[in-house]
C-alpha cells in the first residue's frame, strides 16, 4: 500500500509533468512581435484604456494616444537625423517621455541606451563612447552633468542633444520644439523581430559595466514569460524602478500584453511601497525584499486589491508573511537581464511556496548545472547555471573577451550557482565568486545575509571570506543598522544568537563589524564586496564570535 508521503511525491510528479507540458504548449501559441507592432496591436484593440500612469508627475495616456505620441516622436527623431541601427542615449527620469520615446526609437529600427540618472560624467562618457552614439536625449534635471563630460564623446555632435523640459541656453534642441507641425501617422521601417533593440548595461562590480544587447525578439519573450507566469490577467500593474532598468520596460510591456495600466511610481521606496499599492488599487506588482519587509513591518490592516507579485530575492519567510498579511499570491523566478526569465514556479503548486525554490525552467529556456571542470553536476549537488533558448541577448556589447568567458556554444553561463532535484525544481545558492570555502565546506553569502538581515534593526548586511591558516576562510559580515540607530541598540550577542538558531555551525559568522554605509554601485544599488575585502586588516574593529571579543 502506498505511503502517504510516496502518493503526495507520485501527485506531484504528474502535477510537474502537467507544467511542463502547458509550457510546451505556450511555446507553441507563441507569435513573434516587434515592440512597435505591439504598441500598434493594442492601440487598435485596448485604445480608450490607459495604458501609463507616472502618477506622481500627472502624465498618463491611453493606447492610442501612446501609438499617436510615439509615432509623432518617431517622426520628429527622423527628421533630427536619427536611422534605423542608430545608437540614442537616453538620460531621463520616470516621466512618460522616457516609454513614448522607447517605443518611438523601436518603430524607427534605432537602439536605445538607457543612462542612469545618478551616473557621473565620467561614466556617461563611456557609455555613449562605448555604444558609439550618434544622438542623445537629456533630461532638464540631469543637464548640467551631462554638459560636464571631459572628454566629449567622439561621436555624439553636441546638436544632436535633445532636451526634454525647459529650454538652458545650452546648444541642445528642445523636444517641444522638434514636435511642432509633426504629424502623427505611422513611421514605415523594415523591423524584425532579430533586430537590435537595447544596449542595457549592467551593474559592474569591477571597471565598467557591460551593455547587454537585447532585441526585439527579447523584450517579445520575456514579456510573454512574464504573462505566462501570472497565469491571468490583471488590469493595474505597478512598477517602482527606475525605467532605465530592465525591470520596469518588462513591466509595461507585461502589462501592454494584458491591456491593463501601468502605474510608473519615481523610484523604488520600502516605505511609500504599501501606500501606492492601496491609493491605486494595484492588482499585480514586483516586491524588493526591502518593501516586503517594511510592508510585512508596519501596523497596516493588508487590505489591498494585489492579487499576484513577483517576489525574487525575497527569503521565503518573507513571501509567507507577504502572503499571510495581503492575502497575495506570491510567485519567485529566477532571471538576469542577460536571459530575461531563467525559472519560474508554477502558480498551482501550493505546497512548494515555502521550499525557497525558484521554480522549473521558463519557457524558452533549456537549463544546464555544470561542475567547475565543464561536467554536469549530479542532482541535488550545487553548479553554475548555463542557460539557451530563445530571445537570450545576443552577447555582451563591444565585448568580445567577455563573450568567449561566458558562453560555451548556444549556453550562456550566468555565474549564478543553482541546486537542482529529481523533479526540475531550482534553489539559488549564490554568485559562484560570492561562496566561503571554509573547511573544505562552501558557504552560500547569500544564505547567511538572508538570514542576519531578518534582525529587526539591520537594514543591510554583507558577507564576505577572510583569510585564516586553520581553516582557510572565516566568514565576516558587515552590517548596516537601519536610519537613527547605533552599534549600541544591536549587541553583538544577539546577532551571533539569531545566526546560531538558523545557520548550521560552520556557516556562523565568526566576525561582525559594523558600517555607517555599505558601498555600492551607481548603476543598481548592489553591494560593492571587493571594497570590503580591499581592507589591509580585515579584522581591525571586527567582533571575534569566536573569542568573544572586540579586535
């Protein structure tokens, strides 16, 4: 007689089976679209329906008026010079400019290079240099240091510069002035869905980032991954990134799939998070671990309309709590701009919410772990996760070194370290340069910063190896406490009390230090590691958990 353990895995193997089975069958329905195609689609058949609200400038504006204004910049872009293969920088904050401008330079068959807002002029420059930009649009906001470049890009002509806000006196044409007696009718350009679309750059954590080149093929598959895994349709979607990410241009290209309206928050902000949610009623919505957890910390009742969120990078405790509180449906991934979706968990797989899982492969996505020699690793062991399949980007741009280190063939190599069990399900351990090697045993960064950062009084933690003749490395965190607090309200003894009662003994961090501020990219806000581990005496002011005393 069957066990009921052994019927609840048998069920389960036929549940996984049917997965991947409708999975293969939304492989199958799938239409190739260029953006611009898309854009068009849904004016026709969604037109009075707003399709973008920046709710805290005002601006909002249906599917028609975003065919009608993309069009109308398109044309205006056209006239200014700009051609299909043509590289635009484009520096500006959420405002609907930025969208109705990426949809004008896809109809266009033009490339846009996204720009962080909080780049210096040095990194600018080396953006537009390196992308070879011929024309550039600016916001009011971030002028001045844009100007400041030294040197100035070889082949981006200082005439070529669009503003976008009020006039500075400066040599850049005004976006209000080229739009004037433009008509609005649809521009007639050769695009495939192959054709190049982004140059995203990634956050680099040594020297420059790299620029992802992604086409339109790309931004086609990863929204319909995206659709694919909310499994219905929702009518207010919410985005709190800045728009030069990848995330929110997936965002509204979900949400243009759906014909709903996407709500274009400034920024992300853990603590204005919930209130959004509620003021507009948002159904589906992307959860920082940040903002799960500060919505997870405050006294609000978790009534909201949120129906479904994306919540990776968030530990499952936190997802339960989310789910407890609001009621929502969680749902984690795995993904890097370089692959779009890599994961995802099905959303009928109740039981495997709390696993910490990421979910069975995406569509359009074969998955390998493979050991450091090139050889596939045995399940249930840990490896590096090589990814191919369709609508991955086309390899690193002007990056030919980087091409060869990260693909073998047709796969991609993420440098994330994955497990894998009999059933396709994968765990993320870790950035296979963020393990501890300490005693011959790996320890996952990752799993001992979710862990320390679930004290209240954290707000961030890093942990990082070093150096020690027993065992090789010892493993150090560094914490940042949350704004107004000091060393003082966090004993040392609590943190090493938390760590015990969740981490087997030889992942405990035997060094605590404390930081007034982790450093960090300009690009995405990561931790920037090789600062910490750059120090000449990396246990000067650290706590010995070990020895029980201050160095």
């Amino acid at each position: 007689m069957m066990t009921s353990e052994r019927l609840a895995q048998t069920t389960l193997q036929e549940r996984i089976a049917n997965a991947l089975c409708r999975i293969e069958a939304l492989e199958s329905a799938y239409e190739a679209v260029t953006i611009g195609q898309l854009v068009s689609m849904r004016a026709r058949t969604h037109g009075s329906t707003i399709a973008i609200d920046v709710f805290e400038r005002g601006e909002r504006a249906t599917y028609s008026e975003m065919e009608q204004l993309s069009n109308k910049y398109a044309r205006a872009l056209r006239t200014f010079g700009v051609r299909k293969g043509d590289s635009i920088g484009v520096m500006l904050p959420n405002r609907i400019a930025f969208p109705i401008f990426w949809f004008a330079i896809a109809k266009l068959g033009a490339v846009m290079v996204p720009i962080n807002i909080r780049y210096t002029p040095r990194e600018i420059e080396y953006v537009l240099t390196d992308t070879k930009s011929k024309f550039a649009v600016v916001d009011e906001s971030v002028r001045s240091v844009f100007s400041a470049m030294d040197p100035w890009p070889r082949h981006l002509d200082e005439k070529r510069v669009i503003l976008v806000g009020e006039p500075s006196g400066a040599t850049a044409a005004l976006l209000d002035e080229l739009l004037k007696g433009v008509d609005d009718s649809l521009v007639e350009e050769d695009i495939c869905p192959d054709d190049l679309l982004n140059i995203q750059y990634t956050s680099g954590t040594t020297g420059f980032p790299k620029g992802c080149t992604l086409t339109h093929d790309y931004w086609g598959v990863r929204s319909y991954q995206g659709v694919c895994g909310d499994g219905q349709p929702y009518r207010r979607y919410l985005s709190a990134q800045p728009f030069f990410y990848a995330d929110p241009q997936e965002h509204l290209l979900r949400s243009y799939r759906q014909g709903g309206t996407l709500y274009l928050a400034p920024s992300i902000s853990s603590t204005r998070f919930m209130g959004w949610v509620k003021q507009h009623r948002i159904e589906w919505c992307m959860f920082h671990d940040l903002a799960a957890r500060q919505a997870d910390a405050t006294d609000e009742d978790g009534a909201t309309c949120l129906r479904q969120s994306l919540t990776w990078g968030c530990s499952p405790d936190t997802q339960r709590k989310l789910r407890k509180r609001f009621g929502v449906r969680t749902q984690d991934a795995y993904g890097m701009t370089e692959i779009g979706f890599g994961t995802q968990m099905p959303n009928d797989l109740d039981e495997m919410l709390e696993s910490g899982s990421v979910g069975i492969r995406s569509p359009f996505r074969k998955l390998r772990l493979m050991n450091d020699d090139g050889t596939p690793t045995a399940v249930g062991e840990i490896g590096e996760l090589w990814v191919s399949g369709r609508g991955i980007q086309k390899g690193y741009w002007n990056r030919p070194e980087a091409n060869v280190t990260s693909y073998e063939g047709e796969w991609f190599k993420t440098g994330d370290l994955l497990r894998r069990d009999e059933l396709g399900f994968h765990w993320l351990v870790g950035r296979s340069k963020d393990m501890i090697r300490r005693s011959s045993e790996n320890i996952a960064a990752r799993e001992v910063e979710a862990v320390i950062r679930n004290i209240p009084e954290i707000a961030d933690v890093a942990a990082v190896p070093v150096r020690d003749p027993k065992r090789g490395e010892e493993v150090k965190i560094y914490v940042e406490l949350k704004e107004g607090l000091v060393p003082d309200d966090l004993p040392v003894e609590r943190i090493v009390e938390h760590a015990r009662a969740s981490l087997a003994v030889f992942k405990l961090p035997r060094y605590i230090a404390f930081i007034p501020k982790l450093p960090r990219t300009t690009s995405s806000n990561k931790v920037l590691k090789r600062e910490l581990t750059a120090v000449s005496d990396p246990l000067a002011g650290a706590y010995d958990a070990e020895e029980k005393r201050w160095r």
